[in-house]
C-alpha cells in the first residue's frame, strides 16, 4: 500500500499540517513545528506560503 500525504484532524495547531507531516514521517509533531518556525526565519517567509499551499491542497485524513 502507498503512503500518502494527509492533513491530521486531531493533532492540530493551524491547519494539521505539522501533524500530518509528522505522521507521515513518524516523528513527534514538535519536531516538525520547530522546523516550520526555523525554516520561515530562514526563507524570509517563504515558508508561510508553502504552509499555507499545504494547508489548502491536502486532503483531511477522518481517521486521525
């Protein structure tokens, strides 16, 4: 079975991105939210709008 992407409904701060990447990845969702922060910092911003693209384009997995 592949592995897919998707937005986590339970594990969520804005959105259930960093938790959907966090299951996906198998990591503590405080790993992934830290970098997120890190990684904004770094791209002048950037990172917000890849944020927010995510936030838009991946589905919401209902079982989580």
């Amino acid at each position: 079975m592949k592995k897919r992407y998707k937005r986590n409904s339970k594990d969520v701060i804005i959105g259930g991105v960093a938790g959907g990447l966090a299951n996906y990845f198998n990591v503590d969702p405080v790993f992934i939210r830290l970098a997120w922060v890190i990684l904004l910092f770094v791209s002048f911003g950037l990172m917000l709008l890849v944020y927010i693209i995510m936030w838009i384009v991946a589905p919401v997995d209902p079982k989580n």
